[in-house]
C-alpha cells in the first residue's frame, strides 16, 4: 500500500510489481501519525486506519471500502487522544466487527456503519469476558487471575504460570459474546458469504446426494422444520412451501414473527419438489437449493418483508411458466431421440448432482471475493412472469438492486449488460436514471445548502463531523455508479446512442483513457452517431 498526498492509496502486488488497485480517502493534507491498512479474513473489505496531528490534537480517520470496487461504505473522523495500536476484524462469517486497540482499551465498531460503537472496554476485560463463554470448549483456558491479556488475530493471549497461553475465539463464541454481553442486536449488514455459500453447496455434492444422482431432501423437512442463526429464525412449513422468518427480540429475547411467505412456484404443480436443502449463513440469510437452482432470502431489505436476495440458477424452458394446465407444468424437457421431429418428453426438474457441482464450479472460478453476479439474463428475461404467490421475486430483486448502491456498484455493468443483450429499452432508461437521480440530487443538496448558508461565527464555521462523513460517501459513491455508464459507453453507443445522448447532455461524464483508445479505433470502422 503506498498512500499520496492527493489522498489516494495505491495498492500494488508484490509478487509482480503489477498496479491492482485504487482506493481514494478523501481527505486534507496532515501530518501523518500512524496508518494501519487491514483486510478482513475474506478479504472482502479493507480498513484504513489513518491517525494526524492537527492543531496539537491527535485525530482518528477510519474508512471502511469493499475491495471488489474499491467503493466507501463508511467513514469517521473524530479526536482520539490514545495513540492506535493496531486494528483487525472479527467474525467476517457471523457478527463482523471491527476492532480498534489503544492503550488497555479497545472500540468495537460495525464496520459497514462505523459511527455506531458497540462497546469501549479494556482489553483485558473483554479477554476475560470472552473466556468465559469459552467454558464448554475443551480448549477453555481460566484467565480470571492472568495479569497480561491481549487479543490478536482471533486469538486471546495470556501470561500464566509464567507459559503464554492462547486460545482461539470461534464465530460461535464471538456472537453470544455480541448478544449477552454488549447487548448488541443490530443488524449484520454484510453481503452473503461467497466462501459459506461454497461450503454449502459442496457439502451437498459430496453428502446428500441419492443413488440415482438428485441432491437428497433434508431430513428436518416435515411439517416444520427451522434454520436458526443468531438474530433471523426460519421456518420452513407445508412441505418446504412456506416460508416464515422471525426475528430476535432484544429485550424479551422471544422470536418475533416478520413475514411469511408461500414460495412454491406457481408454474409447478403442487405436488412437485421444490426445495431441497438449506442452510442459514452468518449475515441471517438463508441459502437453500431448489428445483430452479440456488436462492438466498433476506428481511434486511424492504420493510423487514421476505425478499429473493439473490438468484443462481439450473437451465429451465420459460415456455413452461406460460403453460396453464398444471400437468404439463415441468422446469426442463428431454429429447427422447436426435430426431428433431419427434416429440419432447416432459420431466420434472430435480435437483442433480452434475447442477449443483456446475453450480459450485461457476462460483469457485469467479475471481469476486464476494458472489459472482446473479442470472440477470434468466431475471431479466422472466421477471413479469415467474411468480410465488401472486409475488414477482425476480421483479423485486431488480427492484431491490436498482435502488441499492453498493450492489449497483458491484454488479451495474452485468445488469447493463443483460438489458442490452435483451433490448429492454425500458430497464436500461431506469437504471440510468437512477444513477443521475442520486448524483443530480446531491449536487442539488450541495447548492441548496450554499445559497442558503448564511455565514456563522467562528466556533460553528466547521461542518459537522456527521454532514462531512456523509457528503464524502455520498461524493465517493456517486463516482463508482458513473463508472457503469462510463464502462458501458461502446455498448450503448452502438444499441442505444440516442438514450446515451440524452445522458451525456444530463452530466459531465468524463471517459477514460481506455474508452477513447476502444472509441478511435472503432471509428476507424464506422463513424459514431450522436
């Protein structure tokens, strides 16, 4: 890591001396106490610990970005007088946090939201108290009367008898930690875990799989069978056809009932497999495999209702989901012979091996660290005519995504992609407008606030340290939603060149090298129409 003056922190790999990426900081020249650059231990995320000296104060700035598009999560600023000692995360599989160690204390903070502080404590009595819980392990070490305890690397140390001793603290460990201790019941912001759901599907490939090939039902699945993770409860009811979520409540510590929802497809019969096996991961989603492949649920979106979070598929015949007689319903046909002529006989899909291994394959040889981009072809293609219960999943999923910035972020370029490859005039012109919405109204906001500023003394000149965290998010974020239209610039000047006109009249898009190079040598085949 090599950190400018412009306030851009260069990442470079050592083993070929090769540029990888970008991280802008957006911040004022000062003098430089300390810098600390931490990865999580899925390398999903990237803290930068930066201390200065201004005015004779000691001033702490964390940052926070994913490092799949090096885009800002969040950001404080805020006077520390205790020098930092070293920073690391926590739990990046359940609970992640972030921990920042002074001098005998330590600050948890939420890294996806780091004003909130969970807890400040010394360090060694959250060594102790972590200790503690680890009383049912058979690694439990009793530290109670250890006067030196320090915490590195998920991994408390301590001096007894005069041996250091270490032990390890699991994620289970770690969260009833959270729970009972700091009383903390917020939500877990993380994105699904790419190296849980990895997990997930290679169980089932190697442990459930029948005689005959097809992924084994789960052997909970009755009336009722429930997934449990350390804030969501999910139970699933009717076969596996409804979907019920719950979740903790942090003062009676009872399960409270959220939302409910029949997810059997509406183009199967009734008395077709549907869902087959699943799994809660660390953030309280739940991941299960289906007749249609594998699909993650999530209530953090909208209103704490059910939503389809994410959605990667097996091959299926859309033909099907128009077909009103319900026994000729299926997911996939088969040719009984070569012969084009003869007829399609129609199989009930179910869940294979050789689909769920091509499935797992498709994630392990993305090089995200976080999950490859959804089937935006199927999603795009079937959005209006998949239901559940008079629902449109796929729909909202768009939905969800389009009005999410760090998922735009992460997979804009795809999305654009899937609309240009199936026309959808429609989609396209409103994700575009939702990349100009959000910068056209923060510019606004910018200019509100200075025609309406009126000068104040001396003492309230600064801005809040809440509105500058903001604005340089907000400023921050903004660039990488730019970055879809300015990557998509060929594409949509070929297919689309009047809605691209219309947007560069809208904005001051300024293109990349890159993009000139690919325009000039374009245009030596044909000219561009604007």
């Amino acid at each position: 890591m090599i950190l400018d003056t412009c306030g851009l922190l260069t990442q470079w790999d050592l083993d070929t001396l090769s540029f990888e990426k970008q991280y802008q900081l957006e911040w004022e020249i000062y003098v430089l106490v300390k810098d600390l650059f931490i990865f999580s231990k899925e390398f999903s995320l990237l803290a930068v610990c930066l201390q200065v000296l201004y005015a004779n104060k000691l001033i702490l700035f964390v940052y926070v970005y994913l490092t799949e598009n090096t885009m800002i999560l969040s950001l404080i600023r805020y006077e520390q007088e205790k020098p930092l000692l070293h920073s690391e995360f926590i739990s990046s599989d359940g609970g992640e946090r972030l921990l920042l160690f002074f001098e005998n204390t330590v600050e948890i903070r939420d890294p996806y939201c780091l004003k909130h502080v969970i807890n400040v404590e010394p360090i060694p009595k959250m060594c102790k108290e972590l200790s503690k819980i680890n009383k049912e392990f058979s690694e439990y070490i009793d530290i109670q009367n250890s006067e030196f305890n320090v915490f590195i690397k998920e991994k408390i140390y301590s001096m007894l008898d005069e041996s250091l001793r270490a032990q390890e603290v699991s994620k289970s460990q770690w969260t009833k930690y959270l729970l009972e201790k700091l009383n903390d019941y917020n939500q877990i912001r993380s994105l699904p875990s790419k190296s849980q759901v990895e997990k997930f599907l290679s169980d089932i490939a190697e442990n459930h799989i029948t005689e005959d090939g097809i992924i084994s039902r789960d052997t909970i699945l009755s009336d009722e069978c429930s997934y449990v993770g350390s804030l969501v409860k999910w139970n699933l009811k009717k076969d596996g056809k409804l979907l019920q979520a719950l979740k903790l409540d942090e003062n009676t510590k009872d399960w409270d009932f959220v939302s409910e929802w029949n997810i059997h497809p509406n183009h199967l019969k009734a008395s077709s497999k549907f869902f087959y096996r699943g799994e809660v991961l660390g953030n309280g989603d739940l991941a299960m495999i289906t007749s249609i492949g594998l699909l993650i649920w999530s209530i953090w979106k909208k209103d704490k209702f059910i939503r389809l979070r994410y959605y990667k598929g097996f091959p299926f015949q859309s033909s099907y989901l128009f077909e009103k007689d319900h026994n000729n319903r299926f997911v996939l046909g088969t040719h009984k012979s070569k012969k084009f002529y003869e007829k399609i006989k129609l199989v009930e899909f179910g869940a294979k091996k050789s689909n769920v291994e091509k499935l797992l394959e498709e994630i392990q040889e993305c090089k995200k660290n976080s999950l490859p981009p959804p089937d935006f072809d199927v999603i795009t293609q079937y959005c209006d005519e998949f239901y559940m219960d008079e629902r449109l999943p796929l729909r909202e999923l768009l939905d969800d995504y389009l009005e999410d910035k760090v998922i735009m972020s992460l997979y804009g370029q795809e999305l654009i992609s899937s609309f240009l490859k199936n026309k959808d005039y429609q989609m396209m012109e409103r994700l575009y407008n939702q990349c100009i919405k959000i910068n056209i109204e923060t510019e606004m906001e910018t200019e509100k606030e200075k025609e309406t500023e009126v000068k104040p003394e001396k003492e309230t000149e600064k801005k809040t340290e809440k509105e500058a965290e903001k604005k340089a998010i907000d400023f921050l974020v903004n660039i990488k939603l730019l970055e879809i239209i300015t990557y998509s610039f060929m594409s949509l000047t070929m297919k689309f060149p009047g809605l691209l006109k219309e947007y560069l009249s809208r904005i001051s898009l300024i293109l990349s090298n890159i993009i000139f190079k690919k325009l000039f040598i374009k245009s030596l085949i044909y000219p561009l129409t604007f």
